[in-house]
C-alpha cells in the first residue's frame, strides 16, 4: 500500500501557514486578542490570500485520516469492539489536549487580551485573572461586548474536528454501507472536471444561504455557517480518501485551479476595497459570496493538486514534522500573544517585530516539543501517544502517489 506523503507536507505546509497568519493578525485592523500600535491594513491582502480555504483545506485533510482510521469505504469491516476502540482513541488524542489547552496553553491569551481591551485595564494580575476564568467569570466587558471563559480560542478546530469525527463514527458505525454508497455515488461526477465545480458551487451556495444568518463563532452550538462549510469538506475527504480518479483529477485539474483562485482572490480584493465604506447592491453582494466560495475550492484544489503532481515522498524531516504539527498548534498562538504583548515597550517597527515573532514563536513551539516528547506524561495532553512517535501517514490505491 502507498502512502500518502503528498497530505501528510500539505498538513505539515497549512499549519505553518497558520503560524504565519496569526502573526499577522496582530498587525491587520481585524479584531484580535491583542494588537500592534502599528496595525494597518498593509498585510490585508496577503492575509486574504489564505483567508477563505486555509481551515477548510485542513478539515479535508483532517476527513482524509479519519476514512482510514474507519477503515475506508474500501477498508475490511471491523467489529463493534474495534469501532468502539477508534472512537475511544480518538476521543482521547482530541479531548485531553482541548481539556488541558482550554486550562492551561489558552488562559494567557484572555488575559492579556483583557489587560489591553477592558476599559482602564486591568491590573490584579494573573493569579486573580484565574480565578475569574475558572468561574466563568461574564464581567469583561467593552463596547463590543463580553469575554465568556474559560474558553478554547484556536482551540476550535479541535473541537469540531472531535465532534465531525463523532457524527461520522456513528454512522460508520450504524450504517457503514451507506458512506460507501454516498462515496461510490460522487466519485464519477467529481473525477473531471466536475472536481473542480460542483464543490465550489456547493461552498459558494453556503455562502450566499448562511454567511449572513450565521456569523462564525466558533462556539460550536451556534456556528452554522461554519458547520455547513467544514463538516462538507471533512465529509468530502472521508468519502473520497480513496477514490483515486478524484485526486487525479486534481492533479490534472490543478493549473486552471491556480488562476481561478488568484483572479478570484483578486476580485475579492478589488469588491472590498471598493465597498469599504459603502453597502454594496445586494446582488453584487450574493455574487461576490459565490465568488469567495470559488476561491475557497479552487485554492484547496491548487494545493492538493500541486501535492499530488508532485508527490513529495518520505523524509527525514516529514518524519519529525508530522508528529510535531499538533503540540506546535496548540502551542502556536499563546506564544504569539505572550511574545507579541511583552515586545511592545521595546517599540520595533513591524518590518523587525513581524519576523522576529515569526522565528520566536517557531523556535519556542518546536523547542517546547523537543521537551513534551521525551516526557511521558506531558505527551497525551498534547495528543501524542505514549509511546515514541511514530507519524501515521494516509494510504491510497493509486500507484502514482
């Protein structure tokens, strides 16, 4: 069986993207836990580079892994005792690291979050703060309203990617011919160039439907918007983790892809800079939801498709890297917070500070790694398994992978 070294680099490249993008959100004018003196809109452009498909294009990777930990549409059946072990194990790399992050990595980000927005301040210091977060303390309030803790932050994803992992065990569970059935019935459509239109179309139609009735929260009981567009591609790459035509459609499909995303991406620059102090007519609006959906695939179709062209094979640093991933995002962005709060009486400008934080945060996450993997104890809060680590890669039919 080949392995899918191609997803295990796109996982590896998309979360150091996130690195990369949470840096910069301390520089844009967009709402954050904290914020530069010198935020602008200067690195807006970028940031919308990867803004609309970085975390759905990590959700496809993410369904990908969980059709082989099911076993696949194409995988021998398990028994009921091997199923209730895949959930149990799951539910335990996922879980713990969100318990611990949520009481122990997240706290910091809230409370300098409140140090810097609460109106006057605040100044009883980071043991008090605790005591308040812990009780769900609902006084930090500004004009845009309350900060509700304990919270999970960018722990998000971990939570929804445990709670999609859940409903799909269910039905694998319950029903496992039925995924196989709805996987066999989009593999002939999605296999040319079908690919590479009907999921932009689906993304660009939750758009136009959801985007304004649904603000994302991450809060998970009331985000549906994001649940709609997530859950979709999670449940895309479950189905069609094997469905060889579908990736080399990608492959094939992967250039158009590329242009459509840059014009696309293009055109969201110009709509926004047109209407940033203006209503836009409400159906330039609609069509400009459906243009975000396209980007958002097409962008995801570029990556896998490049990926799957070129097959980056097995390495030495793929090897460290890909059981570095997880404890270097739940690390990533306190560091970011921490580090970027704490430099600003040293007054650097961004073109210094921006690089110095990106080096800062990957040499302290990597270097608490290098720590969390040689201690027992400390390796499943940040969901690795007890044993040495050794990085699960994603098997596929086709011998081109």
């Amino acid at each position: 069986m080949h392995r899918r070294y191609d997803l295990d680099w796109v996982r590896v490249c998309a979360f150091g993207v996130l690195v990369l993008y949470h840096v910069g959100m301390y520089y844009v004018t967009w709402s954050w836990h904290v914020k530069s003196p010198y935020a602008s809109t200067t690195l807006e452009p970028l940031m919308m580079l990867s803004s609309p498909w970085r975390l759905s294009l990590l959700f496809l990777v993410s369904g990908v892994a969980t059709a082989f930990l099911f076993g696949g549409p194409a995988g021998t059946e398990p028994d009921a005792g091997s199923k209730r072990r895949v959930l149990a194990s799951r539910s335990w790399r996922l879980l713990v690291p969100l318990a611990f992050g949520i009481a122990v990595v997240v706290p910091p980000q809230s409370y300098y979050e409140v140090v810097e927005q609460l109106p006057g301040g605040y100044h009883a210091g980071y043991l008090a703060f605790l005591g308040k977060y812990f009780t769900g303390y609902g006084g930090f309030c500004d004009a845009e309203g309350c900060l509700l803790v304990p919270t999970w932050n960018h722990l998000w994803f971990v939570a929804y990617l445990w709670a999609y992992t859940a409903v799909l065990w269910l039905i694998w569970a319950l029903a496992p011919r039925a995924l196989q059935k709805l996987g066999q019935l989009l593999e002939r459509p999605l296999s040319g160039l079908g690919a590479l239109i009907l999921p932009a179309l689906l993304l660009g139609a939750l758009r136009i439907a959801l985007a304004s009735r649904f603000e994302q929260t991450h809060a998970l009981i009331d985000d549906w918007y994001s649940h709609a567009q997530y859950f979709s591609v999670f449940l895309l790459g479950l189905l069609l983790a094997r469905a060889a035509p579908f990736w080399d459609a990608l492959a094939r499909l992967r250039w158009l892809a590329l242009l459509l995303w840059l014009a696309s991406w293009a055109g969201l620059l110009a709509y926004f800079h047109a209407y940033a102090d203006a209503d836009p007519p409400e159906m330039l609006r609609m069509a400009m939801r459906a243009v975000w959906g396209l980007d958002q695939w097409c962008a995801i179709v570029a990556v896998l498709g490049f990926a799957r062209h070129w097959s980056p094979g097995d390495s030495r640093a793929l090897r460290y890297l890909v059981p570095a991933v997880f404890p270097v995002y739940i690390l990533h962005q306190t560091i970011i917070v921490v580090a970027a709060y704490n430099m600003k009486p040293l007054r650097l400008t961004p073109g210094v500070e921006g690089p110095l934080l990106v080096l800062m945060t990957f040499v302290l996450a990597f270097g608490l790694y290098e720590v969390i993997r040689r201690v027992r104890w400390l390796r499943p809060l940040f969901g690795l398994k007890l044993g040495r680590a050794t990085p699960a890669r994603l098997p596929v039919t086709s011998g081109n992978a």
